[in-house]
C-alpha cells in the first residue's frame, strides 16, 4: 500500500518535499465516481503555503463585517460585562486553535479535501450526505456573508452620492441592489482565478483591515478623549451575576466557536496546501487567538466610542463597522474603509462558504461537477440566500443564525476527530479512499456507513434543539460543542467494533 503519512512523531514536522520519496501521492485507480482532479492528493512537491498563509485564512475569516457584527452584538445582548466578553472570545480563540490542529492534521499528512477524508468515516458514497450538508450551510453563509459585503460597497457609492435612492424592494434600495451585484461578479471572477491567486488576496486583504480599523479607532479616539476607557466598562455593563454570568459567560465563547464552525469542519481543504504540520499549527496559533485578540479589542472600543462620539450615548449602539465608519464625516475615510471592510468580507467569504461547498459539489459527481462548476453552483444558490437576508433570514438575528448552522455541522467534526485519533489511530489508507471495490476498507455497506450516519443525525437533533427549543434556550450558546461531543460519543459507541484499522505505521 502507499501511504503519505509520516512515520513517527520525530517526522510529522518534515517539510513535504522530503516525504516525497517515501510515500507515493499519485492514486493508481481513477474511478470517475470518486476522482477527479481536484479530489485528488496534492503532491507533497506542489505544495506552495507555510505559516503566513494560513494565518491569513484566518485573518480574513475574523475580520469580515459579519465577525464584527457578531462581536458587537455579544457585547450588547451577553448580559455580562464587556471585558468579560472580550475575555469569552480570546478564550474561544484558542479553543478553536486546538479544533483545527485536529482536524487539519490528517489533511496534512494525505493532501486531501474534508469531502474525501470523510469517507473513512462515513463511506465512499455516503461522505456525500455530510460534504453536502456542509456545502448547504456553507452556502447560507455565502449569502449572508455576500449581503454584509455589499452593505461595505454600497457605503462607499453612498459617500460620493448627494440624493441616494430611497425606495427599496426586499429591504434593499437601488444603491444596494448594485452593490449586492458588484460583489457577486467580483468573487465569482477571484473563485475562477484559482487558489494562487485567491492565497496573494488574502494576503493583502487581511493587515489591510486592521490598518483601517487602527486608523477609526483613532479617529474616534480623538474625539472620544479620556471618556472612551470608562465607557467600555459602563456601556457593557450586564445584569446578569453568579451562575448566569457564568452560562452567559461561556455561552459567549460557545457561539463564538460555532461561527468558525464551518471552517473548523473542512478546515483540511486548506490544511492539504501547507508545506508541513509544523506550519499550520503555526499559522493556526497566529491566525486565531492573537488575531482575534487584537480584532476583538479594536470591535469593543470602536463600538464603544462610536456610541459616544456619534449617538451620544442614546439608543443601541451600531454593530455594523460599516455604519460607524458612515459616521465619521470624512470621506475618503469612508470610501476607503468601505473598500478595505469589502475585500476582508470577500476573503472570508472564498475560504469558509465559497471554496468547500465547490469542494463538496464536486464530490457528489466528480466525473460531471469540477471544483468551479461546484463554485458556479454555490454561487448562483448563494445569490438567493443572501438577496432575502434582510426581508427574511436576518431577522432571527445573527447570533442565533450562527449556532443554528454550527449546531448541523457540529456532530460532522465530533465523528471526523473519534474516527481518525480514536478509532482508526491516525492509520488510513489512501487507495483505499478512492475505490468502489466492495473489499475497500471504506465501502462500508454498498458505500455507505448508516452507523456512522445515525451517529450525527441523532446528534444534530440534540444540538439544533438546544438553539430552538425554548426550554433548552441557555444552552443556544453551547450548542456546537453539545453537537460535537454527542457526534464523537455516539459514533464511537457505534464502530468501535466495526472499524478495520490500515496496516501503515502510525504517524
């Protein structure tokens, strides 16, 4: 057999390029119902990513319109204080670090996307069910996500217009609707030029973000003076005390993992891209709880001074960036601002909800769907999604959005995790992967493991009834983390005598 994993912890940190000669990526039976090219490994030569770019996935991820805006809305809505939210979101940072170096690793170490690294678990024809559920919710995000970068565009339009457009038609005006275009042409036309080039994106969009939020958060400063700092402590100043601080507390953290929770899933369509482990651990420790630190920190004082400088301290306070940044009275500033908070929503919008439904598309027929026809797909649905976020989908409020779609995709990760580090012990075979044959390690019954499909379902109904059934409403925040254990716990119980280890050496 070949195996593209390393042998023994003192080389799991080689560059890829030295197990090249060890292993052999190349899969000896191209079966049309299971590869194609961008299914298949990346050799270990062609990979291009270290440190930098991972942690500019992240970057990118933390830093959209719709991060802000979740952000500003716990420091509103927690009922607790806002350095202890601030707290509850670095806290969430290194949390989802640790997820990520789980589920990142065997990406790594094969070169594969999450939608074939769920076959081992579920089967070479029943990863589809899951890779799919993944590319539904990813294409939910893709719309809201695309709606929240259009409101960036449709600032900038704004600033330079004396008499914008008033009427609206499902909740956009003329001036919105343009926008909401504009961003769409715009990241369909970066998707098809490649990841090469979606990777340099990256790497401009994401410190060009905190350039400009630096630059806001002094321009309010300046403003503000000395009454900022006391603010922050005042303006989110919560009411809850005792045990329900402590669920508001932890509640914070738990929606804050439930919004990466998309990435956190498929986060090997990236990880395959990086030179070693090493790296993405690297990228991963810079990209999460430092960058989310710092993000975290400019969110609560621009929301805090803003509420100061132009509410004067009446009403609720602006969550959107882009309506503070509207604010300001400057407006090349605000052109500016509106332009960079565009591109960093575009960038998240390619790596969380844009490239791994593409992924996931194409694993259903990958002899008819490439990875951009999936693209072309994703895009199209997401349109629809995203041009009804404010009639229809906004209003549940983006808090609640978020752990809905982290409470489906949780048990995803909880089986993925069971199945590679307890189950299988890190020992997969890679032909294996990629064959119809009934005597395949993964095919399971006629493709599809039902065991380890009852395992999520069954899963998925605990986490999703923790966001929606009322009596169950101070576990909203818990629920990706609900969803994950109970996907790990019952799948575990489920294959723990079902499962047929590969013979490779445990890496």
């Amino acid at each position: 057999m070949d195996h593209p994993e390393t042998a023994g912890t003192a080389r799991e940190d080689r560059p890829a390029h030295q197990l090249l000669h060890d292993y052999a990526y190349t899969i000896r039976t191209k079966e049309g119902e299971l590869y194609n090219d961008d299914l298949a490994p990346v050799a270990a030569g062609q990979r291009k990513w270290g440190w930098f770019e991972i942690f500019n996935v992240w970057t990118n991820d933390v830093q959209s319109l719709a991060g802000y805006t979740l952000a500003a809305s716990l420091f509103i809505t927690a009922g607790i204080s806002g350095w202890w939210v601030f707290a509850a979101i670095i806290l969430a940072g290194f949390f989802i670090m640790v997820l990520v170096n789980l589920s990142g690793r065997p990406s790594v170490h094969y070169g594969v996307p999450y939608a074939v690294i769920a076959r081992t678990s579920m089967g070479v024809f029943g990863a589809r069910f899951p890779a799919l559920l993944r590319g539904i919710v990813g294409m939910f995000w893709y719309g809201a996500q695309t709606y929240f970068a259009s409101t960036a565009v449709a600032l900038a339009i704004n600033a330079v217009l004396t008499d914008p457009p008033t009427a609206t038609f499902l909740g956009m005006n003329a001036v919105g609707w343009v926008s909401y275009v504009i961003v769409t042409i715009f990241q369909v036309a970066l998707f098809m030029r490649g990841m090469d080039w979606i990777a340099r994106f990256l790497n401009f969009a994401g410190p060009a973000v905190y350039v400009v939020m630096t630059l806001l958060l002094i321009a309010i400063w300046t403003q503000a003076g000395g009454e900022l700092v006391g603010a922050v402590g005042t303006l989110f100043q919560g009411e809850k005390t005792g045990g329900a601080a402590v669920l508001a507390f932890f509640g914070v953290a738990g929606t804050m993992i439930a919004y990466f929770a998309a990435v956190v899933v498929n986060f090997g369509d990236f990880a395959r891209f990086t030179r070693s482990t090493r790296q993405m651990r690297r990228g991963n420790l810079l990209g999460l709880p430092v960058s989310l630190t710092l993000f975290t920190f400019l969110s609560l004082f621009i929301t805090a001074g803003a509420y100061i400088v132009f509410q004067g301290g009446e009403g609720d306070p602006l969550v959107n960036p882009a309506d503070i940044v509207g604010q300001v009275g400057n407006t090349w500033l605000t052109i500016i601002a509106a332009i960079t908070f565009f591109l960093a929503t575009v960038g998240i919008n390619l790596v969380a909800n844009f490239i791994p439904p593409a992924y996931d598309l194409a694993n259903l027929l990958p002899s008819r769907i490439s990875f951009r026809t999936g693209g072309l797909i994703t895009a199209a649905i997401g349109f629809v999604i995203g041009a009804l976020w404010v009639a229809a989908i906004g209003e549940m409020g983006l808090p609640k959005f978020v752990d809905t779609l982290g409470a489906i995709l949780a048990p995803l990760y909880g089986i993925l995790v069971c199945d590679y580090y307890l189950l299988r012990r890190r020992r997969l075979d890679l032909q294996h992967m990629y064959s119809t044959s009934p005597g395949g390690i993964y095919y399971f019954s006629n493709g599809w493991n039902t065991r380890a499909l009852a395992a999520g379902g069954l899963a998925a109904i605990f986490s999703i009834a923790a966001v929606w059934v009322p009596a169950l409403a101070q576990l909203g925040g818990f629920a990706w983390v609900i969803g994950a254990i109970l996907g790990a716990l019952f799948h575990w119980i489920a294959m723990r005598n079902h499962v047929i280890v590969s013979t490779g050496e445990e890496h």
